[in-house]
C-alpha cells in the first residue's frame, strides 16, 4: 500500500521546491524551461493525433481522446525534472508566502521559465511544421483543418473568458502537481496527476504554456497550399493575435488560478511544520510555530534557506526541483 503525505507535510514540500527553484542557477532553469517547454508540446501534438482522427459524428468521443492523451507532456515535466511555468506559480509562490524566496528571485525564476517554455513550444511547433506529420500523404486531409480550427478557436474567446479559463486550468494543473508530491512511488504520482490533467483539457480550459504550441502549430499549418483556403473561410488570426488575444490573458489567469487558488491555501492554511511524524499536530504550531519560524530567520541570512520552507537538504527539494542544486 502506497503512503502518500500529509496535506501540511506536502504544503511544506512544495515551498521548499519553491525555495530552491527561485535560487536555481540562470542556465540550469533555462534549460530545465525549455525542455518542459517541448515537454508539454509532445503532450499537444499526440493529443492532436489523437483527437483528429475521430470521426465527427462520434460526438464527445474525440474531445475525451486528445484530453486522454494529453496528460503525456506533465508526466514528462514531473519525472524529467522540468520546469513549467504553471507549476512553477504554485511553487515559487508558496516559497514566498513562507518566507522561503523573495518576491525579487520568485519573479526572475518564473520570467525564466515562461520565456523558456515558449522557446521549447515553439521549437517544437516548428520541426513538426517542417516534418508535415500533419499532412496526410502530402495533402490537408483531416489533421491540418483540426490544427487551424483549433489555434483560431482559442484566438476567438475575448480576454476576461480565457482569463477565467486560465484561473480553471491552473487550479487543476497545479492540483495535479501537489498530488505528485504527496507520492513516493512513480506508479501513484502517474496516477495522481492524470486525472486533474485530463479534466482541464476535456473541459476546455486554456493552459498558456499549452497555447505556446497548438496556436503556432495552427500558424504554421495555415500556411500550407492545401490548407490556406480552409484556413481563409474561418476567422483570421496570426502571431499578433497569438500573443494579444490567448496568450497574454491566459498566462495572467493561470499565475491567478496558481498562486491565489493553490499556493495561498495550501501554504498559508496548512501551516504545521514537518517533524518527526507529528506534522499534523496543531498544538506543536501553537507552542512552537512564531518562535520557531523567527529563529530560523535570524539564524540564516539567505532568504531562499528561511522560513516554512524546510531545511536545505530536504529530500523533497532535491527530488522535486528539477536538475539537482549544490547544497
């Protein structure tokens, strides 16, 4: 029987990941982004696959194949040790509530890992454009039309809908993320963040770093020969629209839906410390938790090592943060 941790210990967990991402060397955490970046890109483009090959009239039935495929490209940000920048929200501002990073280093990880995701989205996007798996036996059959109604969907909706959406998804996505760190085994943290993955995508909600591959892939793919006539008699959009009318209000929803909807009440509302086997305990918070906490600050000058956030050594950390960190 699998043992997963407590909510307190994991609310700890993930502000010392928090901790360590925001002091992560620059280089490590670009290379760690980009390939979360193209992580979650694979997810996209299998769920593609995937999702256009189901006949129309089979209803719901192809929407629930990509969203079934899709949770791919997180199971390989998890147990490859990316950096995501929706999960990253949740961590870097746990840290923060607890004292672990400060708002300075917190800002620079997460700008770090949105530009780096974007740059291993859109690599991605442009070697499978230059592939044309898209295209079957070299004519726009029934993919690329699902590629182009798919980006310009998603570039159709208005701001304040695809800033709730993007609140939605990253409730879930970073839901799926605390789960995985509850869990010591790879089997129960694969099970773990399945589903909330799953229920994002087969709801619709929109996921920035997501959009960084499906909205260029549908650029790129309208401009095939075979596909810009279908592509003219549906709405326009462009890279212009990519930015402006998704990304921008989608990225501003999921650091909402991350921080204010999954860091503040996991970090701030689970506040018992981890000690041996007694992290449930209320009454050691009560007799301990101000003292303890105001020790900890004044013994240790570097932020990212203060506060909730666990000790620098902390297993969690290392296993959790990405590439490994010099102690």
């Amino acid at each position: 029987m699998t043992s997963l941790k407590t909510v307190p210990e994991t609310a700890l967990a993930v502000c010392a990941v928090g901790a360590a991402r925001s002091s992560m060397p620059a280089g490590r955490l670009v290379l760690a982004s980009v390939l979360a970046g193209l992580y979650i890109a694979f997810g996209g483009a299998l769920a593609i696959r995937a999702g256009a090959g189901v006949p129309a009239g089979w209803g719901p039935a192809g929407r629930l194949l990509f969203a079934g495929v899709f949770p791919l490209g997180l199971l390989l940000v998890v147990f490859g040790g990316a950096a995501l920048f929706t999960g990253d929200v949740m961590y870097v501002s746990g840290a923060v509530m607890r004292g672990g990073a400060s708002l300075g280093r917190a800002v620079r990880a997460l700008c770090i890992s949105w530009t780096g995701n974007l740059a291993g989205a859109l690599l991605l996007a442009f070697m499978v454009h230059w592939t044309g798996i898209y295209l079957d036996g070299g004519s726009a059959g029934a993919i690329a039309p699902y590629v182009v109604k798919l980006a310009a969907g998603k570039c159709s909706q208005g701001f304040w809908p695809l800033f709730v959406k993007g609140i939605l998804c990253n409730q879930l996505v970073c839901l799926a993320v605390f789960m995985s760190l509850s869990a010591a085994s790879p089997s129960a943290k694969a099970m773990l963040v399945w589903p909330p993955i799953f229920g994002f995508v087969a709801l619709g909600m929109e996921h920035s770093v997501a959009n960084m591959f499906f909205i260029p892939a549908g650029i790129l793919t309208a401009s095939w020969p075979g596909v810009a006539s279908a592509a003219a008699s549906g709405p326009g959009f462009g890279w212009c629209d990519f930015l402006v009318r998704n990304l921008i209000p989608v990225t501003l929803g999921n650091v909402v839906g991350g921080a204010l909807f999954v860091a503040a009440p996991y970090c701030l509302g689970f506040r018992e410390r981890d000690k041996a086997g007694d992290s449930d305990r209320t009454g050691d918070r009560d007799r301990a938790g101000g003292s303890d906490r105001a020790g900890d600050r004044g013994k240790a000058g570097d932020s990212d090592r203060t506060g909730d956030c666990g000790k620098a050594g902390d297993s969690d950390r290392i296993r959790n943060a990405g590439f490994r960190i010099p102690d």
